[in-house]
C-alpha cells in the first residue's frame, strides 16, 4: 500500500509541477479580442485576465458614437477574455484526465 501512496505523492508533484509549467506559459500568452475589424474595437488581455492595450478606430470617436463605442468595448473585452478562459481550461483540464485521483 505504501508503493501506491508513493507513487500517488509522486504523480501528484508531477501534475504540480507541470500546473506551474503552464500557468506561466499562460500568463505569458496574450489574447485579442475584437468587434469591428480594422475601424473597431480591439482589445488585448493577458493570460492572468489583465486588459493590456484598448485600440479605438478614429470613426467611433465621434461624440454621437459614444453608446456604441462603449458597448464594443464591453464585447472586445468579454472576447479576449473568454479566450483567455477556454485555452486555460483546455490547458489545465487535461492534466488530471485518466489519473484517479480519490474526491476527483
């Protein structure tokens, strides 16, 4: 029973390790998120889900656009970031698959 508990603790240390392999990788990782094209909204976050750059084509910046400029604002961002989201998980998600670890 021992041997199974070793190699548990070790198995457990590897999929640490590896964990920390790739939230580093991804914290490195940025992701765009974009309405518009070229004369919208673009938005750059990071891996650790921090907004990094907004770019705002010259046509929405006209006063009358405000309402509009604002929501494809809010629509980059929740893009960026839910990119940002779903390559963590599918990162993350695969460490533990096929290994039984108890209360998982």
């Amino acid at each position: 029973m021992s041997m199974d508990l070793s190699r548990l603790m070790q198995q457990a240390q590897q999929m640490q390790r590896r964990m920390n392999e790739i939230e580093a990788e991804l914290a490195e990782t940025t992701y765009e998120g974009n309405t518009g094209g070229e004369e919208g909204v673009t938005v750059i976050v990071s891996g650790r889900n921090e907004v990094q750059e907004v770019r705002i084509g010259e046509e929405l910046m006209d006063p009358e656009n405000r309402e509009m400029l604002q929501d494809m604002v809010l629509i980059a961002v929740n893009d960026a970031l839910g990119k940002a989201a779903a390559e963590r998980e599918q990162k993350l998600g695969g460490l533990t698959q096929g290994m039984k670890l108890p209360g998982m």
